[in-house]
C-alpha cells in the first residue's frame, strides 16, 4: 500500500525552462546557442547538481568557452537561471491534496545549492516530511544508489513509495530501487487517480 509520495521539483513542482532564461538575457540565436550549450548543457551543470560546485562558482568555470561578447549574458544566465523556477499551475493545490489525503510527502530532487534559495518561496521546507537534495548527498538520479540512500535516510519502505518524476530514466532509476512509479506529464489529476 502507497503511503508515502516522493516528488521530483523540477518540471513536477515548479518550473524549470533554461529557454525562458536564455529568452531574458540574450540578444541573439547564436548567443543563446552558445550559453545553452556550454551553460546549460555543459558539464558544469552536473557538476552543481552533484555539489561538486557551488551556483557561484559556475560563471568562472564555463566562460573560458564562451566568446567574450557574450560574457554579460552568460552571467547573467549563470547568476539568475532560476527567474524560471516558479511553481507549476496546480502544484501547491496538489501537494495539499496529497497532504488532506493522508500521505506523507518527500522531495527528491537533482539540485544544486540554490535550491534552499528559491524552493522555500513554493512551500516551506517543514511542510515536507523529508526534502533530500542531490548536491548535499553527492549523488544524482538515475543512479540507484541516490533512491537506496534516500530510503535509508527517512526510514522507508521502497514498496510503499510512488516516486513522480518527468524524466523517464529517473522513474526507471526509482523503479530498481523497489519504488512504485508514476512518469509526470503535466497532469497532477492523473497521479491522484493512481492513489484512490
């Protein structure tokens, strides 16, 4: 029986566009080319995620491969991405469903520092029973290991966790840790009909 919901953040809780961000400070389709690629999609991302950097130390180490034009843009985009994480229509309505209906809720989530920043304007953090953050762990979904840890940490039984995320390879991580899974697409009345 499912009594605890683990929830991704990004994409399941709040909203995480790096376009809307390359969007509000680039002036061009090249630059933004340039800062998603190396920016976005560069190693440093990662790294972040894992707590190998700090959000800070981010716009050091990516502009030795971005033209120096696109410097302030880059910045910008390195000390300001998270304009995008505001919360999903519906997502704090849902989190008090799930509350009223008597689960206890977590929050699993590939994050980096600046996580404690913006997540608390969505709901606090003690309004979770549990709120584990990739970068304080050193580990990242999929890898199993980051759902075992997770498990052991709060005291829980694989078997009654459904675990929601966007990202299909981190349910399938989830699903090998003995967790129930649900792969979000934007439809919250679609998770509450697998509890009822």
């Amino acid at each position: 029986m499912i009594k605890n919901i683990v929830l991704d953040m990004g994409n399941v809780l709040l909203d995480f566009r790096p376009e809307y961000v390359l969007d509000t400070f680039c002036s061009s389709a090249e630059e933004k080319a340039v800062i998603r690629q190396e920016l976005f999609n560069g190693p440093e991302w990662k790294m972040g995620d894992r707590g190998d950097i700090k959000d800070k130390d981010r716009f050091d180490l990516v502009k030795g491969r971005v033209p120096e034009q696109y410097h302030k843009a880059l910045k910008d985009c390195a000390d300001k991405w998270d304009i995008c994480m505001v919360p999903l229509e519906g997502a704090e309505r849902f989190c008090k469903t799930l509350r009223e209906m008597g689960f206890k809720i977590y929050v699993l989530s590939n994050a980096s520092d600046l996580f404690y920043e913006y997540f608390p304007k969505f709901l606090p953090l003690d309004f979770f029973d549990g709120v584990f953050v990739s970068a304080d762990y050193r580990m990242l979904k999929p890898d199993v290991e980051i759902f075992k840890v997770f498990l052991e940490k709060y005291g829980l039984k694989a078997e009654e966790c459904l675990f929601v995320d966007d990202l299909d390879v981190n349910v399938a991580g989830a699903t090998m840790a003995g967790m129930k899974t649900f792969r979000f697409m934007g439809d919250y009345d679609a998770v509450i009909s697998q509890l009822v």
